[in-house]
C-alpha cells in the first residue's frame, strides 16, 4: 500500500523537472550574458556545464 497515488507522484515529479528545467535556463542565460562580445562554443558549453553542476542537485 502506497502512501501518495500515482497521479500524485507524476505530479511531483513534473514539478521537479520543470524546476530543474527552468534553473537550467537561467544558469544558460547567465552564462551566454558574459560571453555576448564573443568567445568559442566550447568554453561557453563547459562555463555551463560548471555552473549547472554546481548548482542542481538531483
């Protein structure tokens, strides 16, 4: 026997990757704010993902 119904966990954890997916957006757009007079993919895909790591935790 279950405490929370199926439809309640779906719930929670769509609201987890909606949380996680819009952090992920706002540590992109931090990072892309810095790099707007240039910079190489490479360096602005590994400034993201340091930042992301460091700031979701699943």
């Amino acid at each position: 026997m279950s405490l929370f119904t199926t439809e309640e966990l779906n719930m929670s954890i769509n609201k987890a990757v909606d949380a996680t997916k819009t952090e992920a957006i706002n540590i992109l757009s931090s990072v892309l704010e810095n790099w707007v007079h240039g910079g190489d993919a490479d360096c602005i895909i590994a400034e993201f993902e340091e930042k992301l790591n460091n700031e979701i935790r699943i």
